[in-house]
C-alpha cells in the first residue's frame, strides 16, 4: 500500500506521524461534538504533547477567522453590496455568520496544522504505518 501524502493527511485529519489513524473521533458536524483522540489508534502517539498544547490551536483559528471575514467582507463588495454606512450591519452579518458558519472547520484544522506544520520534532515515520 503507498503511504499518503502529506496534504492528504492533513485533509483527511489523519496522525502526523503514521499518516493512517484519525486524529478526531467524530465527524465534523457530528451533534456529540468534536473530539480529539487523546492517543492515535494505530502508532499510539499521544496527540496533546503537554497540558495546554491545544491552545496554540487558539491563535491558529484567529488567522484563519481574520482571513475568512476579509474573504466574505471582499466578495459581499465583489458581488454588489455597496460598501456604504447604510450596509455597515449587513457587511456585520455576514463577517459573523461567517464565522459561525466556519466554526467546526477552523476548531479541527487548527488542531491539525498545529500538529502536522507546528510542532517541531514530530515528522512522519513510515515505520509506525505498517500494520
């Protein structure tokens, strides 16, 4: 079987590591919520490397929010909202539904950039991928 690639494994939220366990146990829009794995369930490599680990993920999910609001701000203009003070409130709607809309997405791609590009000393060892 040939190993997935990187991108492939950050797309599919698998262990940096093995590339083949899942780093959440849930789907993204699952009603139980989001969970992280404490421990990848094929190479058991511990996901929260020290208490606290996952609040950098905080800072991760702000670029990615700050990014996607001046995305939805610049096509509402591109698409013909008038940028005016009469249309302040609706530009607010759609930055903050935005946000609310992309939510699940930033809370488990975060995690998972901070685990694949941010965490210095874990790389992919394709000797923990074999059954």
């Amino acid at each position: 079987m040939k190993p997935i690639s990187k991108l492939e494994a950050v797309v599919s939220c698998k262990c940096p590591r093995c590339r083949e366990g899942a780093i959440f146990s849930g789907s993204m829009l699952s009603l139980k919520g989001q969970v992280t794995n404490e421990y990848c369930p094929h190479c058991q490599l511990r996901f929260e490397r020290e208490p606290g680990f996952f609040y950098v993920a905080m800072f991760i999910s702000y670029a990615m929010n700050v990014a996607e609001m001046i995305a939805l701000a610049a096509g509402a203009y591109f698409f013909g909202l008038e940028l005016t003070y009469e249309n302040l409130w609706a530009y607010v709607a759609i930055t903050i539904g935005g946000v609310l809309l992309f939510a699940p997405f930033n809370y488990r791609y975060s995690r998972v950039m901070l685990l694949h590009w941010l965490t210095p000393g874990l790389k992919y060892m394709p000797e923990t991928a074999k059954p």
